[in-house]
C-alpha cells in the first residue's frame, strides 16, 4: 500500500511540473504585453505633459507649441455695393446704368501663436495664477460669398461690358466695405473676448492635468491694464 501511493506522488509530480512551465510559458507573452502598455503610456506622458517640477509657463507653452495659428472668432454679414457706369460717344453719355449688390461676407479672427516666448507669460506661485499677454488680433481678408449675392440692375440697355465693369467694381467695394466692418470696434470687442476664454480653456486644462491644480489663468491684449 505504501509503495503504491510512493509510486502515485512520484505519478504527479512531473505532471504537477509541467503544468507550472506551461503556466509560466504562458503567462511570458501577457507580461510583456504589459510592459509595452506601461512603456507606451509613460512616454506619452513624458512627451506631451511631463514639465519640470514648478513650471506651469513650461506646460502652458507646451500647450501653445504646435498650434501657429488660432482661430477664436468668426463673423458673417452682408454688405451692400452700388455702382454706376456711364458710355458714350465724343464725352456724351448715352447709355447709363446702374447696379446694387447685396454681398454675403465672412471674415476670420486669428491668435499668431507662433510670437507666444516665455516673456509673454507669468507665474505667481502665492496665487496660483497665470498672467497671459497676447498679440494683437489678425483679422483675415474678407471672403465674398458672390455665388449667394442678390443683383438689382437698372437701365434701358446694359452692354455686357458695363455688366462686367459693374460687377467687378461693386465686389472690390464689397470687400473695402466688409474689411471696414470687420474692424469695427464693437465686433473686435466680441473678437477679443473669444480670444481670451479660447486661451483660457486652451491653457486651463493642460495645467491642471500637469498636477498644477485648478489655477487661475487671466488674459489680456498688449497694451492692455490687468484685469
């Protein structure tokens, strides 16, 4: 009896051992499928929101570095252009003509963040805030939607020339007249305030997933007093 159950643990036991080089066999490739997974994830972090201990302008300029341009505003309105065109012959005026235009336009208003150095941002540790200047506003040349404009043409006989110059010269008033409006200071006002709280989410959020907290991130224009 007793050799017989000698013979039986000596049964299993290579069983017993295989089934543990097998396990180990096996669990090889998961292990090192988890230490790609951590080495992927620590490199992330490392490239896109590691910044030295105690330097919130880094990480905020970190935010900045791949965007050279921001759009924070849009606006789209109509202009109105009118012109006349006279033809004659020996100075008399025969034919006159007339044509109004109402002209779809949009323009675009742009951060060039490409100016954003260090000297542009400051840190008050005691406060927690980050002070931010920005540049100046750049407002795009506007666009002239003139597949969607509405034409009112007078004029007992309008020659395909005059047809041309009229057009041509009521969209080179539209786009004087839209470039005016697009800096109008109560549409720069809107403009600038879009500015400052797209800065301020672009910057909130990469500091406070740099460790830095909820901190307080004011922005102004060159040239303008703290708020």
């Amino acid at each position: 009896m007793e050799n017989d159950l000698k013979d039986h643990d000596t049964a299993l036991q290579p069983a017993v051992t295989r089934d543990q080089s097998l396990a180990r066999v096996q669990a090889v490739p998961w292990l090192i499928v988890i230490v790609l997974i951590a080495a992927v994830a620590w490199l992330g972090w490392r490239a896109f929101f590691y910044q030295e201990e105690g330097d919130p302008v880094g990480s905020a300029m970190l935010a900045f570095e791949k965007q050279n341009s921001l759009t924070v505003f849009s606006s789209r309105f109509e202009v109105v252009a009118e012109s006349e065109d006279k033809r004659g012959v020996m100075g008399v005026d025969l034919l006159t003509s007339r044509q109004a235009a109402i002209i779809p336009a949009s323009v675009e208003y742009r951060l060039d963040l490409s100016s954003m150095d260090r000297d542009r941002f400051a840190w008050d540790e005691q406060s927690e805030t980050l002070e931010v200047i920005l540049p100046p506003i750049r407002i795009s040349r506007p666009n002239l939607d003139e597949a969607q404009q509405k034409v009112f043409t007078e004029g007992s006989w309008v020659t395909r020339d005059a047809s041309a110059d009229l057009a041509r010269n009521n969209s080179q008033q539209a786009e004087r007249k839209a470039a005016a409006f697009a800096r109008n200071p109560e549409v720069l006002s809107l403009a600038r305030q879009a500015a400052r709280e797209a800065v301020r989410q672009n910057l909130a959020i990469p500091l406070q997933i740099a460790g830095y907290g909820d901190v307080t991130v004011n922005v102004r224009f060159d040239g303008e007093a703290p708020r």
